[in-house]
C-alpha cells in the first residue's frame, strides 16, 4: 500500500486520489438436499484506485476522476502505467468541481459480529446445523442450500489525509425449500443475508420458508377478481420504497429527474398512512452495515422522508457540493416507520395478501410497481386460498394516497417496515 | 484483427504449470482457470461523464481438485507465495472436508473427471481495436451521440450513451489440457429519457458483439428508433389485464427463450430435482414451429467461446426440435453426475465464484411466416417490443418478463394506441404450445445485459430470436 500512496503522490498528473483497499477470505458450502456437493474457499486482495484531474475552463472550476482496479500481481511499473491511463481519462472526464471529503476526529465504532470469534469452518457449519435441524416441517423440505461467509478487511485513504480500517462479515444463505402438492412437487427460492451469528433470526427464516413452499404446494392459479383490496407482505415488497429513495436522492435531482426539495411533500394528501423513511449506517445484522461510505465520509443516521415530506436530501460528497446541502453520505439501511392499523384491521375480507414475488418491479423513475406473484391467500371472504400465477400492477404516484401500513414492522438484513402493506386500487391479472 | 491473450497470462503460464503438477502430486484431479479480463466503461449523460473500469475487469485463479469423494475448489489473486497457496487448497480439500466429515455432513460422491489429451486456442476478432481509441475521442463521439439525440425531441430530459470495451484472457491448465483462448467483446446503451405531463418516461436500445469500436457507428442507426419510442411513451395507457394474441419482437422471443424457458433446461438443476424440464425430455414442449438453440457455438455474440470455465469445449445444443424437448444444456460436474456429456455451458461469474449450467447464445430459430401476415392474423392484441427484465421458475414453469411496451392490433390493423408497462406472466408449456407463426426475418440477438441464476451468479449471454405470434397474459 505505502508504494501505491508514494507513487500517487509523485505523479505530476494526479490532482487528488482515493484509495479502496479490500481483503476478502470466503468459507463456502453447497449442499443438494443433505448432502454436501462442494466446498470452496477464497483468498482475494483488490486495491480500487480513483484518480482526480482538476482543471478550469472559462472561468469554471471542473473535476475529472476515473477508477482503476489494482491487482495484487503487477509490479511497480504496471501499477504506473495504469495509473497513467486512468489519469489521462479523468482528464477527458468534464464534471462539475467538488472537494474530496476531509479527515473527521470521530471514530466510528466498530461493527461487531461473532463471526470474528473461532474457525470460520466451525461457524458456517453452526449456520447448516441451525438450517437442517428445521428440515422436513409442514410437508416441506430443503431442496438445496449454499452457505457463504465472506470477510472483508477495509482500508479507505484519500489525498486529503482520510485513512481509516474496519472490518466487516457478510454471510449469505441461498435456500431452496419444496413440497410436494396434488399433482406437482414445487419450490420458492429464498436468499438471506446477514452479519452476524443470530440463531433465531436463521431458524425463523427456514421455518416461514417451510411453511410458504407448504402453502404454495396447495395454491390453485388467482383466479380472476375485479376491485380486490391487494395486501403485500412488506419483505416481499420492499423494494416499493425504493421509489421514495429517488425522489429524495440529490444526485437524482442534479441529473434534472426530479425537482424535488426539503420541504415538499412527496406522496401528496393521503387518506392513508404518512410514509416516514429514516437511513442508517448501522442496523443490527445487516450485512451492508458501513460507517464510512466510498468518498470517505463517516455516516450518521439521516431522516429522509418525514410523514410524506422531505427532511433530507440523500447527498454524497459530490452531490452535496453540487447543490450546496448538507453531506450524508450513501447509506444502506432502509428504516420504514409502521403505519396506524394492525394486521388484524388490515386484513378485513375479501382482500388478497401477496406472499412472495418472482422478483418484485419496481421501476423507481417512472413509479411503477408490482410482478408475478409466486404465492398469495385469497380471501373470498369465506375462507383463505391459497393461489399462485397472478400478477399485480400499479404506480406509487397514482395509489400512494390510499396506502395502509400496519404498526407490525418485519426485519430483512438492511431493512426494516411494515410487515403488511394494503392498497384498495391495484390491477390483479388472473386466470 | 485477432485478440490477443495477455501477456501476463503467458509470462506465467509455466508457473502455473508447475502448481498443477505439484498438487497432482496429492489429488488425483486437478485443474487450474486463469482469468485476466481488461475493460474500460464509458458514460456520458447532460449532466457529466464518466470513464472507470468495466465490472468485468478481473485478474485471478481458481483450482478445483478431486478430495477423495467430491470436488473442492480455491480462488486467489496472488502469486506472490505457492507454499502458500498450495497450503490454503489442501486446507479446503482436506481438512476442511475432515472437519466436515467429523461433524457428520455427509458428502455427496462424484466420478473423477477424465481428461482427454487437449491442446487448443481460440481469439476472436474484430474490425478496429477499441482499446486502441483515445478516451478523449470516445467521449468526443458519444457526445456527438447524445446531443444528436437530445435535438430529436424539445421535451427529452437526458440521453445517455454508454460504451463498453471487455478482452477476456483464459487459460484452463490440467493434467491433459492446455486451452486459452482471447475475446474482444463491445456493448453500448443509449438511453432516452423525457417527461410529459404524464411524468417521466424512458427506453433504451442495446448493441453488443465480439466486435470492436466499428460499435460506435452502429449507434447511430438506433437514436431516431428510442427517441421515438420514449415519444410514444408519453401518449401510453395502461393495459387492461388479460389473455391477448401477441406478436413478439426478437429482443421479447429471445427473452421468453432465455427466462422462461432456457433456465428450466440447465441441467445442474436436473441433478438438483429442480427443473420441470426435466419431464419433459424428449417429449412435446412447444408447438412445431418451435427450434431452440442454445450454445457458444450456436451464434456469433457475447455468450460465444472455445472452452467454458471448467474446461468443455463450447458447443451448439438444439434444444427444442419442432415442438420436442430434445436436449438440456450442462455443466461438467452436473454431467458427471447425471451420466450425461456436457455441453460446455459450466461459467462462473468470475474466477471468484462457483461453475453453474449457465446458458450461452439462447435463441428461437427463424420460420416461413411473414410478419405483416402475422399481424393481419390478429383480431385483438399487441405487439410487444423491448423488455427491462425477466425472471426464472424452472421447478414451476411461471413466466415474469417485464415488457417496455405494447403496440395495438385491432383486426390486423395497428390501431396507434400504446400501452406500457407491460408484464407478461404465465404457465410456460401453455405459451410455447400458443406459438402459431415465426416469422422469416434474420435472427437478431443482443447481449447487453447480463444473466443472473436466481438472484446473483452473473454472466454475459445472448438472446434473441425472429418475431413470434401466440396467446400471453398481460398486466
């Protein structure tokens, strides 16, 4: 590393630089119903290097960067020379001035995760002996598994004297579980990501998993309805909230699609529930929990959408020069306030309540939402079917005035909201 | 021009020779895949630009072995040490699976690979060498671009070109084999957004090919066609809900083939128990005027190569012969497994990751109908046209493709009227069995994008098709 910081700080063409350098050791497993298929381990060592050009142009103040990744097998000259390229693009790369983030006196604290603690073999083998302990429940199986745990030691450094490390574990369970309905077997998929050693946390997950691929195995295809309050499970659709993410990002705003400032209400008069969005570096479990993000700026929790209003603007060192607004950095953690209705009030028949998705849309530039659905309950108002092949659709902007969160609220890694999520006026496809 | 391998690769080819012989020493089988993969991704938009690497930029290794029972696999990206690395696999091969084994996993038992005597390479080629351009002429000429595009419509907000330049370097060492192989791939985007009173709307159209920067030009040819589109956008409606006659464009058909249908065929799924496919081998999937294809060698685009990442020579696999299941596509530890030959079609996302069954160049075969016939042949449907996404259920056979938007046809005649979004879902024996015309135009594939399996596990594939008329679900 002290090589690469000289030979930036040597080079005529280099105006200001950042350095991101990442270690990575993974333990990894895969498994076919019990058995163990393969197993896998990584040892990587990448460096991402960007450098800046600043220049001036009639009068304005411009700055151009380009990022080049660094690998651990070139000597001093490669490292040159590419370095070289990269600086002689960012010279071409005509973008607004803005300052590189400053060193801060705080330190962050640290991200624990008992992962840190013993033989990484031992603690993924805890994770498949708390997933298979569940197995074979509510006439479902485990299909397959693949384990990973992944270590990454962070060092971050800028020109401007920034230089901090941390570590952090992401861990990732990939979960097929199947049943076996009247006429055909059938599976959901199911990705969990975490941080940190939660036993709970992965036998809740196995045993909803269990009990969705159960339910599905009795689904008949959604039949056709008209005027059906639609009722979404707020993991399966948390990627709505996205779209308030985006009206409230000041790059957005800089590439001129929105207009949208502190102080305006974006979701409008409502009759429904005030949508209330807080970001976070830290979230317990979360696997992309970080304090610092890729300009170096230490993160705190931001306020980002306050009872349907813009509090902040989501601005990253270079957008929040652009705009002149405060600096929040990029955050991960998405913190969506419950609602005013529990489940038991939302869940008035007839309604449909969408379990799982194929992939949730969520077109965040536009506003439109929704997809297939793999597994719903239809309630007719007499009793609860289960029903699969049907797909809804609808747009935030258009429907956001009649939204109804309960007070439940569901965790899933980097996120927390309301566990159901009811609209009245959404189109459902059926059979 | 031909691509040539990297010299790094070639410096220390005998290197790695020698770690495949030392630890042959000690596994019965062991193989080693060398990647360094360069790319450079271009960006302009009105509000700046932007030159960083590609996100397939990659310099590394893997090694799989043979642990007395099953395969176990080490990634890396130094050489600084062998010992080291030498220690760290027998680490993964054999103590980890002794800790394993002692804690009572049980492991899944596969044949030892047999190797043929093989010696190959491959470079793809190309017109003009893109890395060879300056950045400040690229940026010039995708400026060019955008402000072309930007003067085609008052109420266009951004139009946003981007340019991608990959040389992929390989090279697959084991006991009997010696492969490398060189390819030059470029993508482009360009990418219209507009707003109306109606609010913001946007498309896009791709390239993509073993081509170089003669991409550029072709660029061109697209602007005046998503411009125009995003104009259409504006006057859209949304769709009622319903089972349609539709006419697919290519980029629609080679999506219906890739998501709904060609990921039940990846036959590391079948060992898994998670196709339907399956099932269905050798027997009626489609109606007869359906022919899939699926290969590195089937087409000429960005899925093509000589060897996978496991070290199969690339083939062409006809999937579906007129309405037949007649073959799935596979990885080499799948095929061992299921008693199958492999086809070649075992990728990893990079040297970091697993080898999956992963589709290549995935394609409908052209028919002998006319297009303006098949729209003649519509009483009440759409023509659908450009897609955002898809997404697999290869146990399930449920269909999700996120379509840009639908072109009326009322009594064969389209009416004008657009609708968008528009989201195809459905049963997918049900929609190949609907297909009644395949039209006689070339075959179009576009690679831009990249394939992932469930939710991660990316890689570079084709799709594409001729248009195609049958029966879907739209919402």
């Amino acid at each position: 590393m002290r090589k690469i910081i000289n030979l930036l700080q040597n080079k005529s063409n280099v105006d200001e630089y950042t350095i991101t350098e990442i270690k990575t050791s993974s333990t990894e497993l895969f498994f076919i119903k019990e058995e163990l298929q393969m197993n896998r381990g990584k040892d990587i060592e990448e460096i991402v290097v960007t450098v800046y050009r600043n220049f001036e142009e009639d009068g304005k103040k411009y700055k151009g960067s380009s990022t080049t990744k660094l690998d651990p097998t070139m000597n001093l000259e490669e490292m040159e020379k590419q370095i070289d390229t990269a600086s002689l693009a960012a010279s071409f790369v005509k973008n607004e001035f803005f300052n590189l983030e400053q060193p801060s006196t705080e330190v962050a604290p640290i991200i624990p995760s008992k992962f840190g603690e013993g033989a990484v073999i031992e603690n993924i083998s805890n994770l498949v002996k708390d997933l298979y302990e569940e197995n074979n429940q509510f006439g479902s199986f485990i299909n397959s598994t693949e384990f990973f745990i992944n270590k990454k030691d962070i060092r971050f450094i800028n020109s401007n004297g920034i230089d901090v490390s941390y570590t952090k574990y992401i861990g990732e369970i990939e979960l097929i579980t199947e049943a076996n309905g009247e006429t055909e077997s059938i599976e959901l998929y199911d990705v969990l990501e975490f941080s940190d050693y939660v036993k709970d946390s992965i036998k809740n997950a196995i045993l909803e998993a269990l009990k969705f691929a159960s339910l599905r195995a009795k689904a008949i295809p959604m039949p056709k309805v008209e005027n059906l309050p639609v009722i979404m499970n707020g993991i399966a659709a948390q990627g709505l909230w996205n779209y308030y993410g985006f009206s409230a990002s000041a790059g957005n705003k800089y590439d001129n699609l929105h207009n949208n400032n502190v102080g305006d209400n974006i979701q409008g008069e409502t009759t429904g529930d005030k949508v209330t969005i807080t970001r976070k570096p830290y979230l317990e479990n979360s696997s992309v929990s970080q304090y610092y993000d890729q300009f170096g700026t230490l993160l705190k929790d931001v306020v980002m959408v306050k009872d349907g209003v813009i509090e902040n603007l989501l601005a990253n060192r270079r957008y929040a020069d652009y705009l002149d607004i405060p600096c929040t950095g990029g955050i991960n953690n998405n913190v969506v306030n419950g609602g005013s209705y529990t489940e038991k009030e939302l869940k008035v028949p007839p309604y449909l309540e969408i379990l799982k998705f194929s992939a949730f849309q969520s077109d965040v530039m536009t506003g439109n939402f929704g997809g297939e659905f793999r597994l719903g309950i239809y309630n007719d108002g007499t009793k609860e079917i289960p029903v699969t092949l049907g797909s809804i659709a609808a747009n935030i902007k258009e429907v956001q005035d009649k939204m109804y969160l309960s007070k439940e609220l569901a965790k899933d890694n980097n996120f927390i909201g309301p566990k159901f999520i009811k609209f009245d006026n959404i189109r459902i496809a059926g059979n | 021009m031909k691509a040539k391998l990297s010299k790094f690769l070639l410096d220390n080819k005998l290197l790695l020779k020698k770690l495949v012989t030392d630890l042959s020493k000690e596994f019965k089988y062991v193989s080693l895949l060398g990647s360094d993969t360069v790319g450079t991704a271009y960006n302009v938009s009105v509000t700046g630009s932007g030159v960083n690497d590609s996100n397939w930029k990659e310099r590394g290794f893997v090694v799989r072995v043979f642990n007395g029972v099953n395969y176990s696999e080490y990634s890396f990206n130094s050489l600084e040490n062998m010992e080291t690395i030498k220690e760290r696999i027998t680490n993964v091969a054999v103590n980890d699976i002794k800790i394993l084994v002692d804690k009572g996993f049980k492991l899944m038992e596969f044949p030892l690979i047999e190797d043929e005597n093989m010696i190959k390479d491959f470079s793809s080629d190309y017109q003009i060498n893109p890395f060879e351009i300056s950045a400040e002429d690229k940026l010039k000429k995708m400026n060019e671009i955008k402000a072309l595009g930007l003067s085609k419509c008052d109420q266009l907000l951004d139009f946003r070109v981007s340019f991608e330049e990959v040389k992929i370097s390989k090279i697959f060492l084991s006991t009997h084999k010696d492969l490398s192989q060189s390819i030059l791939y470029t993508n482009m985007h360009v990418v219209a957004i507009g707003r109306s009173e109606k609010g913001v709307k946007y498309d896009f159209e791709g390239l993509s090919g073993l081509k170089g920067y003669e991409i550029m030009e072709e660029a061109i040819s697209k602007i005046d066609k998503v411009v125009n589109s995003v104009k259409e956008l504006f006057d859209s409606e949304n769709i009622i809900p319903g089972d349609y006659e539709i006419i697919c464009d290519p980029s629609v058909s080679g999506l219906i083939a890739h998501e709904a249908f060609g990921h039940g065929v990846e036959m590391d799924m079948f060992v898994k128990n998670r196709a339907k496919g399956q099932e269905y081998m050798n027997k009626v999937i489609a109606s007869d005027k359906v022919n899939m294809r699926d290969g590195a060698l089937s087409e000429i685009e960005v899925g093509t190569f000589l060897f996978d990442d496991e070290g199969t020579l690339g083939t062409d696999t006809l999937v579906i012969e007129k309405s037949i299941l007649k073959s799935g596509i596979s990885d080499l530890l799948s095929a061992l497994k299921l008693g199958t030959t492999p086809t070649g079609n075992g990728r990893r996302e990079s040297y970091q990751r697993k080898a999956y069954a992963r589709m290549t160049n995935t394609f409908f075969e052209g028919g002998n109908d006319l297009l303006p016939d098949m729209i003649k042949s519509i009483k009440k449907g759409y023509i659908l046209e450009g897609f955002f996404s898809g997404m697999e259920d290869p146990k399930n056979w449920g269909i999700q493709c996120v379509i840009a938007k639908g072109r009326e046809v009322i009594n064969g005649k389209i009416t004008g009227k657009i609708v968008s979004p528009v989201t195809l879902t459905g049963y997918v024996p049900d929609l190949l069995q609907s297909i009644d015309m395949v039209s006689n135009d070339p075959l179009e594939l576009g690679g831009t994008g990249a394939c992932g399996k469930g939710h991660k596990e990316w890689v570079k594939t084709s799709t594409g098709g001729t248009y195609i008329k049958a029966i879907g679900r739209l919402s």
